[in-house]
C-alpha cells in the first residue's frame, strides 16, 4: 500500500521523532527538510551557509531553495511506494507548489496529519534538545519566534488540508510510543 503523507505540526511537537518511526512502519522514506537543511549547514556546503543564516534568526528558508530540493528529493526512486514529508509544506504557497510536483507525476497527497502540542511544552522541548544536542539556533527567544512564525505562516495549511477532506489531527504530547500508536490509528481512518 503507497503512502504519500505530510507532518505537520509545531516546532518541538515531535515529527522528527515520528516521522521516522512513521516511515519505519508504514515502509516509506522519511524526508526532513530539517535534516537535509542541518547535513549541508555540517558539511558547510553553499546551501548549508544560505540555510544557516536564516535559522541564527529563527527565519525560515526561502520557498525556492525549498521547493527545489523537495522537488528533487520526490523525484528519486525510493518514492515510487510513497514518501512522508516532515518539514514540508510550511506554507499555503508549498502546498500549491507540492500539488504541482506530485500532479506532474500523476500523483496526489493521501493525507496530512498534524500532531498538535501545547506551546509551553513545545519551549520546555526545545531547550532541553538545545542543552543535549548542542543546537545554537535553539535559543528561547528564536524558539519563541519560531512558533509566531509557524502560527502566522504555517497553521494555515491545516484549514488548506481540512476543507480537502485530508487532515488528521493526533495529540503529540505523551510517551513516544503513545503518540505513534495514535498517528497509526489515525492515519488508518479517513481524515474528517
């Protein structure tokens, strides 16, 4: 059975940690711009350079260097069986690009799951990821940022994904184990 899922959801709501797991069980690739973004900033590449100024500020990358690589990254074989998005679409004018490329491969979105989490346990995440994972762009203040940004650019895909009839919405907070055992039950009913 193909699965072509997005993750959507806060900063520090857990869809790195779920989207793997996610990927694991439902036997499809787990594309993270957040990692593809971080291998480049490491491996101090142009678009590593490009990304890292954006995130010291809490900014988000451009659509188009985004768009570009999603674009690539769904092109590769391993998405033929379907892909789960973390990361991507983080905007109203993604998802209409997203639309496009899989349109173009005769494809369309299954569905999108939002995992949703109080923002005030989102902070205390994101700091105590700072402190073990050495992550400097993880400051309070960007954190803080970073969640006005998702509000005022991000939420609004989940009305886009609602009024197709594609959105699931799962409570992130709780044991690892518990949050994936409800992105699989939802995920196995159809989005209201």
């Amino acid at each position: 059975m193909s699965a072509r899922l997005v993750l959507l959801g806060p900063p520090g709501a857990g869809k790195g940690t779920q989207a793997v797991r996610l990927a694991e069980r439902l036997v499809v690739p787990a594309i993270s711009t957040g990692d593809i973004f971080r291998a480049n900033i490491k491996g101090g590449t142009e678009l590593g350079r490009t990304v890292q100024a954006y995130t010291a500020r809490g900014e988000l990358v451009p659509d188009s260097v985004t768009n570009a690589m999603v674009q690539d990254r769904l092109a590769q074989a391993d998405t033929v069986e379907g892909f789960l998005l973390d990361g991507y679409p983080r905007n109203v004018a993604q998802v209409v690009e997203l639309d496009t490329i899989l349109a173009a491969a005769g494809l369309a979105l299954d569905l999108a799951v939002e995992i949703t989490a109080d923002p005030a346990a989102v902070i205390d995440r994101l700091l105590n990821r700072a402190q073990i994972e050495g992550r400097e762009d993880d400051t309070e203040d960007v954190i803080r940022h970073r969640l006005d940004v998702y509000a005022e650019q991000t939420a609004p895909i989940s009305q886009v994904y609602a009024d197709r009839g594609l959105l699931v919405q799962v409570d992130g907070i709780g044991a690892v184990d518990e949050v994936t055992e409800r992105l699989l039950a939802a995920i196995a009913r159809p989005a209201v």
